[in-house]
C-alpha cells in the first residue's frame, strides 16, 4: 500500500486523499466513531446497480442463512467491480468475510 502512486491532476487531491484514507482503514481494520463512518458511507455511489446489489445483500445478510451470506458475498464483490469507490459495497465484504 506504501509503494503505490498516486499521479493525478491537482484539482483531484480530495479524491485521493479519501482513496488513501480508505486503504489504510482497510488495511489497519480500525474502527471508525459513528461520525466518520457516516462521513464514508455518506458518499455512497452514483451506480445504481452497484447500490440495488448492496441493498440485496444487506437483506440477504438479514436472514441468516449460509445460502444468504454466500449470496451477499458475491453481490457486494459485484457492487465493488461496479463502483470500486463505493464504501458500503467494501464494508459488506468485509461483513460476509467475518
């Protein structure tokens, strides 16, 4: 995570910092207060498909059921191929992976 590069245009600095900011709570596992994590998932997606498949999973997840986390995996995998930025898509995996 330290090697990468981050080459991109001034006017982009915002993104990457929460691009940096998001690898490094990822990597670290830390626990944000409920104040950052709305922060983060505030931003959410302009992908629709990306947000219905995390929506789904979330319901999945609900039930309970080995067929449902299973299921809930593959949807939120799908949501991050869909909006790679997409925090909640990142946290749900990192939900089913436990």
């Amino acid at each position: 995570m330290w090697a990468e590069r981050y080459d991109r245009t001034l006017k982009d600095i915002l993104a990457i910092q929460d691009e940096i900011a998001k690898k490094i709570i990822i990597a670290l596992q830390v626990k944000l207060t409920e104040g950052e994590q709305a922060i983060v998932y505030g931003k959410g997606t302009n992908n629709l498909e990306a947000y219905l498949k995390i929506v789904e999973a979330n319901w999945l997840l609900h039930q309970s059921t080995k067929e449902g986390v299973i299921k809930a995996r593959l949807l939120a995998e799908e949501a991050i191929s869909l909006d790679s930025n997409y925090a909640l898509a990142h946290n749900t995996l990192v939900v089913v992976t436990y």
